[in-house]
C-alpha cells in the first residue's frame, strides 16, 4: 500500500490595485506559488465606475485623499463564485489609501466579509509609500470581527527616502512625472516599487506554498526580509 494522497491546498489571493503597485506584486507572488501541491484562484477587485490612475489634477488628488481619509467606500462588481469556495488560505492584498485600506477593499468588507472571512485564515498584503500602520491594525480589526486568523503580514513599503517619496507619489497622482524633474529626478528615480520588492513578493510565495504544504505555521515566517525593513507590533 502507497502513502495516501496528501489533498491539493487552495489559495485565494484577492487584491485591488489602482496604480498597478500591488497588481506587480501579486503577479510575482503568484508566480513564486507555482507548485504542483496548491490550487491558486486570483481576483482583482473591479470598482463599478471606474478609478483613474493618475487622478490627474492637484485639486483633485487632494479631495481624494480627503474623502479616502474618511473611508469613502468605492463600490465593486459581484465577485465571481469561485471566491466563497473553502480556501486553506486567502491572501488580501491592496493600497494604503489616507492610513485606511482603500475604498474597494472597504466595499468588499462591507457586503461580501462575512462570507469571505468567516473563520478563515488570512495574510494581508499592504503596498504603501509608507504608511501602512493604520491600516494594518484597521485590517485586524475587521478581520477579527468575522474571527478570522491572521498569521503574519506582508508590507511593501516604497523605497525612496522621504520628504521625495511623499512628494513624488502625490505628484505622480496629480498627473506629473516626477522621476523627469530636474529638481526631483536626483531623489526619485521610480515610482513604487523595485524590481528586488518583485523578487522578493515570489519569494514569499515560495514560502507560503511550502509552508503550506508541509502543514506548518505560517506565523513562522520572516515577510520583513527586504530592503524597507520595519517593525510590524
Ligand atoms: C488616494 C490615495 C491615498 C494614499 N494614501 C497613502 C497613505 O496614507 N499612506 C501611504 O503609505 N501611501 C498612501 N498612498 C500611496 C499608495 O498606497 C501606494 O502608491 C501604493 O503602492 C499603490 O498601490 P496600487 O498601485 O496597488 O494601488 C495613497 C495613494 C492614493 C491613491
């Protein structure tokens, strides 16, 4: 007689992404996952009306942030069905928008959490320039509502010093490129994220898969490894 059939792991990885920041690190994530002993579904939350990258003006970067900070919500499409089947694992993954998790994200809270996150085990995933703690502890809370657990967490912050991070990824909102300003340029060579962030999201996928597979703790994992470190209590 064999040794019996170890059953496949599922893994949903559901994200929003508005200016493709997450939308890269997801794509390297999943690609790290490819491993005969996991099934990976993907979702990109779709907001109904449809949310510009850049906003375009100062004006109206500005009210954004404003109604963001107040946790405007941005209504989404249904989800597909395959995301309310059983999953071993849902990785949450989306922007810091004003410290709160963006408005699709809040939406999907709102209508689908229950029968999204009853009980389930969950990593949240955070791309940010920077300031994700908010967000971060916002996170928990809702999750823990729906008695969700959440072994670990993945933060992506941008890698450019500060004041020129802010500065730059406002200017990139506003419809500017700040990467070609003479007086930027020396400071902010990219918007975002780095080609060694992308290296590291397939890592984690990696290790995600084989932690799975092998039915350890997840909690076990060290996701603060790069180039932006931080403490994450
Ligand atoms: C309306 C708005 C508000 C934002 N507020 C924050 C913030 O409070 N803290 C932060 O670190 N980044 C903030 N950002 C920057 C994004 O979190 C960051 O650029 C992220 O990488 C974008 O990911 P995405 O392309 O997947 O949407 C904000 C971006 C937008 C559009």
């Amino acid at each position: 007689m064999g040794t019996p059939e170890k059953k496949q792991k599922k893994i949903l990885v559901l994200y929003y992404s508005h200016s493709s920041q997450s939308h890269n690190l997801i794509q390297a994530m999943i690609q790290g996952m490819a491993d005969s002993s996991v099934t990976v579904n993907r979702y990109r939350l779709q907001p109904i009306e449809a949310q510009k990258f850049p906003i375009g003006t100062v004006p109206s970067t500005v009210w954004k942030m404003l109604r963001t900070f107040f946790r405007q919500r941005v209504p989404i499409e249904p989800l597909p069905s395959y995301c309310f089947d059983p999953y071993d694992l849902v990785v949450l993954a989306g922007p810091t928008w004003s410290y709160h998790p963006s408005g699709p994200v809040l939406s999907l809270f709102d209508r689908d959490g229950d029968r999204l996150f009853e009980g389930s085990l969950v990593i949240p995933m955070i791309s940010c320039r920077g300031y994700w703690r908010m967000h971060w502890w916002g996170l928990k809370l809702m999750l823990k509502k729906y008695k969700a657990t959440i072994p670990n967490v993945i933060i992506f912050t941008h890698p450019n010093k500060e004041p020129w991070r802010t500065v730059g990824v406002f200017l990139k909102l506003a419809g500017q490129v700040p990467e070609r300003m003479g007086w930027m340029q020396p400071h902010y060579r990219k918007f975002g994220h780095t080609r060694s962030q992308l290296d590291e999201a397939r890592s984690f996928g990696e290790k995600i898969v084989g932690t799975l597979a092998r039915d350890e703790d997840l909690a076990g994992l060290d996701f603060n490894t790069g180039p932006a470190r931080h403490d994450k209590s």
